[in-house]
C-alpha cells in the first residue's frame, strides 16, 4: 500500500492547507464586493446614435451579465489549459499527480462552461431576441463543452486505462480553445482580443469587471484544489480496495 | 213754498249738482280704466310687430355686412412658406416674433424627445431585469450544485476510505494469529 496521502492537503506542499479556506475566504469577499459595484458602482451601457436616438444595440441594464458570463469564460478557459497541460504532463511522466489536477480542472471548467452556456443564452434573447444563434464561436464553445462532458464521462465509465484516453481528449479540448477565441466570421457575438469588449470597456467599468475576474479566480482555484482533494480521495480508496483483495478482506 | 224752503231747495240743486259731476268723473275714470288694457295689448302687440320687423330687418342688415370679402382667384394662391419669408424679410420685427415662436416650440418638442428616450430606456430597464435575474440564477445554482456535489462526494469517500481502513486494520491485526 502507498503512502496515506492527507485529503486535507491537496497540494502536498507545506502550508497548502491553508490554501482552500483562505482562497474561499477572498472569493466569498471579492464575489460580494463585485456583486456590490456590478449593481451600485457601474453605469448602464447605452448609447445614442448621429439621430440623437438611443442605440437599438444598447443593453442597459442587462449589460449586468457582462461582468459574470465573461469571467466564467476566461476560467472556463483557463480550467480547459490546465486540464490539457498537466494531461500533456501526465501523458509524458505517468505520475498521478497531474492526472488527479487533469480531472480536477476538467470536472470544474464542465460547471464553468455551464455558466457560460445559460447565461450567454439569456443574454442572446435580451439581446438579440433569441436564446441561441448557431454563429461560429458559440458553436466552438458548445463542442469544447460537450468534448469536457467526454471527458467527464470517460473517466466515470470507461474503465482501465481511461486516464489516457480522457488525456486526449483535454489536449483536444485545449487546443480548441484559440479559435474560440480568435474564431473569424463572428457576426453576432461581441469581439475578443485587442479591439474586444474587454479593452474598450469605460473606465467606470473596468474596475469592478477586472475584481470579478479576479474574485473568480480565487473562486476557480478553491474548487479545482477541493476537487483535486476528492480526486486523491478516489484514488486512495482505490488503492484499498486492491491491497484489500490482495489481503482477500474483499472479494 | 216758504222762504225757509228755498234755501234748502238751493242746497239739494247744488249738492245733486255736485253728485252729477262726481258721477260724470268717475264714470270718466272707470271708462279709462277699462279703456286701458285693450289700449296697452294693442299697443305691445304692434310694437312688437314693429320691433320684430325692424329687427330682422337689422340681421339682414348685419348678414349683410359679415359676408367675407370675395376670394381671389386660384391662379392667384401663394406658397404660405414664401409668403411667410417674404414678410419676415420685409418685416424686422415680424422676423423676430415669428423666430420666437418656432424656437419656443421646438424647445418644446426637445423636451419631448427627451422624455420620451427616457421612458424608452426605462422600459428597455424593466424588460431586461428578467434576463439579468435568470443569469444570476443560473450561475449561483450551477455553483451551489457543483459544491453540494463535491460535498456530498467527499463525504461519502472518506466514510469509505475510513471503513476500509478499519476492515483492513483488523485483517493485519487478524493475519499473525491465523499464521501462527
């Protein structure tokens, strides 16, 4: 049997206990105080046209989904590269360590990558008047996810060598990533990269969007190390159920 | 007839005299007054009749002087904008008054425009506060769920890791007696 590994400590370096509440702590904090200037410390977004009329492309108040949907999708994105590379880490060193951090981000970029689904969806019928448009990057996005639900299922049901197996498919999953973000011909959904939403954002809103990114992050990394400790738990109870048929205390 | 009589014959001739003339009087009166309402009826009925006509003949009169001068020919209608600029350049203080009033009224309409985008955007608020509540759901029930499924996970893990470990105690413990 190897080592008891303690299920407190995920990380396994000194002091990583501390990790999960403290990063809990910061994100309960930074969440509630994002929370707070989203609806208090920022303005509505519209604007006017040459007519002096108000933008039919204005959000107002529903610009508020903004703040939450896109820092989900920079984690949703960050979970899909630390999934394929410590995929790419375990793949080439086989230590289970990387494995366990794989799976990990993988099961919490799936509840990230929901997130981003419903609330880019109630968005697009505010917006647009429909609840989902089949243009390029939202389609990416739809398949990253469902290639993450894979994953998941994978690794539930497919038996001996399923790390493997799932491993391929993260590296799949985040070499998908760059053209979701960089995907070309999209017509409907806002801009990435240098001309995006983000960069141009008004001052009174970059503030608090940049703390709910960050809040999120925090928010990101309790539950990847929380799910890494499960992860080691299952790996652990495995590791006794076959030292236990050894014993023949099971059958 | 005695002397002592003729005075008192005097008398009663005088006094019937008297009654005669007071008689004479007021069947004068009375006949006047009889006389006075036939007099007074006729006399209202044909000044009557009389204003009646004369009045009539007064609104055909008035009829007569309200009737509008007569219209210039078609041919002969001015663009009403031209006209108007031609009198304000003829006129300084025409100008003036009339650009008042345009600018007043469309200050007027600015001020209308302008409540009006502000109730459009109210409305545009209220639409949209449904959306930004289902968002919020969304995502606060994606997470409590992703957490109660960690909980619960990690709960159900270690009770097992903890029972194996015991059963796997006592086997060690259980193993030497047996060999021995």
């Amino acid at each position: 049997m190897t080592d008891q590994p303690d299920l407190n400590d995920p990380i396994g370096a000194p002091g990583a206990k501390l990790a999960i509440p403290v990063l809990a702590l910061l994100s309960a904090l930074g969440i509630a105080y994002s929370v707070y200037l989203v609806f208090y410390g920022t303005p509505l977004e519209f604007g006017y046209n040459e007519a002096g009329k108000l933008n039919g492309s204005s959000l107002f108040f529903n610009q508020k989904i903004f703040y939450f949907h896109v820092a989900h999708a920079f984690w949703l994105f960050g979970a899909v590269f630390v999934s394929g590379a410590s995929s790419i880490a375990y793949l080439v060193t086989r230590k289970a360590k990387w494995d366990d951090l794989a799976s990990a981000a993988t099961d919490v970029s799936v509840a990230f990558g929901a997130v981003v689904l419903i609330t880019g969806s109630v968005w697009a019928k505010a917006a647009w008047d429909v609840w989902w448009h089949w243009e390029p990057r939202l389609t990416m996005s739809l398949l990253l996810w469902l290639v993450l639900v894979g994953y998941v299922l994978v690794r539930r049901f497919a038996g001996a060598g399923a790390e493997r197996i799932a491993a391929g498919m993260a590296i799949f999953g985040m070499v998908g990533v760059p053209f979701i973000y960089k995907m070309v011909g999209s017509d409907s959904h806002p801009a990435a990269g240098g001309n995006g939403v983000v960069l141009t954002l008004a001052p009174e809103m970059k503030g608090p969007f940049w703390i709910c990114v960050v809040s999120f992050l925090c928010w990101f990394l309790v539950l990847v190390l929380s799910r890494v400790a499960s992860t080691r738990a299952e790996r652990e109870l495995r590791e006794l159920r076959e030292h236990g048929l050894d014993l023949g205390v099971l059958q | 007839m005695t002397a002592a009589t003729k005075p008192a014959m005097t008398f009663a001739k005088s006094a019937m005299a008297k009654l005669i003339a007071l008689g004479v009087v007021l069947v004068a009166f009375a006949g006047a007054a009889v006389a006075q309402p036939a007099a007074g009826s006729a006399g209202s009925a044909g000044s009557g009749a009389s204003a009646g006509s004369a009045g009539s003949g007064a609104s055909v009169a008035g009829a007569a002087e309200a009737q509008p001068p007569v219209s210039p020919p078609a041919s002969a209608a001015i663009d009403p904008r031209r006209a108007c600029t031609e009198a304000m350049n003829a006129d300084p203080k025409f100008a003036a008054a009339i650009t008042k009033v345009a600018d007043e009224q469309a200050a007027v309409q600015r001020d209308k425009d302008t409540l009006d985008a502000h109730q459009s955007a109210y409305a545009h608020v209220q639409k949209n506060e449904k959306h930004v509540i289902y968002s919020y759901a969304a995502m606060w029930i994606v997470a409590a769920l992703f957490v109660l499924f960690l909980w619960r996970r990690q709960q159900a893990l270690n009770a097992e890791i903890a029972s194996l470990r015991r059963d796997l105690a006592a086997a060690a413990d259980d193993a030497p007696k047996g060999r021995a």
